[in-house]
C-alpha cells in the first residue's frame, strides 16, 4: 500500500476505503482542533494543518470528489476550499441531505461515500456512509459508531490519514510518491 503507517488497519477497513468515490469533511473539530476563536471585532478564525490540505489536494487529483460541510457559516472554510480547489457547503442545517444529493448527482451509491466527523450533526451521515470516520477526539457516542477512528485529532492531521488510507487502498501512493521523488531528484543531482 506503500502507507506503512497504516499496515495496522483491518481487512474490513481497507476493502470499504477501495470503494470510495465522494469524501466529505466536517469542518470544526475535523479540519480544526474544534475551538472557536474571535478576534476584538468579533470576526472568526480557525487553523487548519497543512498535512491536512496536503491529503485533501492529493484526494482531488486523484480523481475522488471532496467536500467541506460544515453548519456554521463559515468565509473561512469557503476561503479554504477554494484555496484547495475543493467544494465547499456552508451554513448546512442538514449535512446528510448535502452529502446524499452530491451521491446522487454524481450516481454513487453509499458504499462510495466516506465522510469524517467529531459530533451529532455528522452522525446521519457517517451511519449511511461506506467508510464512517471520526478522529481521535470526537465525541464518544460519533467514535462509537464509526466504521474507524484516526490515530490523530481534529486539525492535527486526522483527515490526512484517512486521505492517506484511501490514496493508498486504491493504489495512488506509490505514483505519488514516486512523482515527489522525481520532483526532488534534480536537487540530488546538483549537490554532486
């Protein structure tokens, strides 16, 4: 799977991440650590981690389609989905509706969607979706009830291992990280 990180992971979890076409992302406390902070003019700002933004590129030029949804209304996350090429759904009362006609539209079944989540409003989604994932950190009754948990928490990586996961049970890493290799060789070359 050249994810050696991930040796460890059932034969359940692989198959289902082999199947996956749709990801969807929660945003606070999946992206994030979950904290919500203002500044003195009451304007919201959230972290997001750079491994994070890195495995949800990866995922798109893949070739997966993938999706922020989040409840709040939230420029940021707007601001950050676009910066990655992502779409993004703000302000979502109903993340399962969202989640199920972008299934739809793109004629997948269920067992073709992955979503990630830490609390009860992801939790109609995650109970539909082929691979559920929760990190470290979520709330216990969501960790509960997924299909698997990260090693990670929310906005330290957690959605850049199962980026990685699914990268990798469907046979993208090694090219990806050949291409990282080829991009690095002329470097190599010149120190000699």
């Amino acid at each position: 799977m050249s994810c050696s990180h991930l040796d460890d992971l059932s034969t359940d979890i692989r198959e289902r991440a082999a199947r996956i076409r749709l990801v969807g992302f929660d945003v606070d406390g999946t992206l994030t650590d979950g904290r919500l902070l203002f500044d003195s003019e009451g304007r919201e700002l959230k972290a997001f981690h750079v491994l994070d933004g890195q495995g949800l590129v990866l995922l798109r030029k893949a070739g997966f389609e993938v999706v922020l949804v989040t409840a709040r209304h939230s420029g940021i996350a707007e601001q950050r989905g676009a910066e990655l090429g992502l779409q993004v759904c703000t302000a979502v009362k109903d993340k399962f509706a969202c989640v199920d006609a972008m299934r739809e539209r793109a004629g997948l079944g269920f067992e073709q969607v992955a979503f990630m989540g830490d609390d009860l409003p992801d939790l109609p989604i995650l109970v539909h979706a082929g691979l559920s994932v929760a990190p470290a950190n979520a709330h216990p009754w969501i960790g509960e009830r997924v299909h698997w948990r990260t090693k990670s928490r929310g906005g330290e990586g957690a959605a850049r291992e199962l980026c990685d996961l699914l990268l990798g049970a469907q046979g993208h890493a090694a090219a990806i990280l050949a291409e990282a290799m080829r991009q690095r060789a002329p470097l190599a070359k010149e120190a000699t």
